[in-house]
C-alpha cells in the first residue's frame, strides 16, 4: 500500500485552526452564556476530529483504522449514555 503524503502547508493551516479553536474556547470562558457547555464542548470535539483526521493520519488510513476509531466512540458514547442516565435520574429517587 502506497503511502499517502500530506503537503507541510495542510499541517500548518490544522494547526492554526488549532489554536483559533483554543483561542476562542478560552474568549469563551469569559462570556457569561447558558450553553456555555455545549459551545465548549463543540470547540473540543472538533479540536479532537482535526488531531485524528490530521496529525493522526486517520483520514488516509485502512478501513480497519476507520473501523477501531469507530468502535472506540462507540464505546465513549455508551459510557457517557450510562453516566447521563445516573446522573440525570438522581432526583427521581424519593430517599
């Protein structure tokens, strides 16, 4: 399998979106919002999809790469489903 050769210049743009996102993540915490959250955690996940994609080389690899990464959210997404279920559910109990 050939390998596939990434130009330096499509690494120097990630990583200044890279730092545009951890730039505004940080302008974000000083903002007084009620999706603060969700707009932080929105910043990370693509944060985490450029690293993958890019200076993992995930974008250009086999289909079995694809099919771990897959399988690993998977996994993430089912633990965080359980955790929200307890967490969310804690004032149905009558103690």
């Amino acid at each position: 399998m050939a390998q596939h050769v990434i130009p330096p210049r499509t690494y120097y743009c990630v990583f200044a979106a890279l730092i545009a996102l951890t730039l505004l993540t940080v302008g974000l915490s000083f903002i007084e919002m009620e999706s603060h959250i969700a707009v932080g955690l929105a910043f990370g996940a693509a944060k985490a999809l450029l690293v993958v994609l890019f200076f993992m080389h995930l974008l250009h690899s086999q289909r079995m790469t694809w099919l771990v990464a897959g399988a690993g959210l998977f996994w993430l997404a089912i633990m965080l489903v359980l955790t929200l279920s307890d967490y969310l559910t804690r004032a149905w109990l009558a103690y």
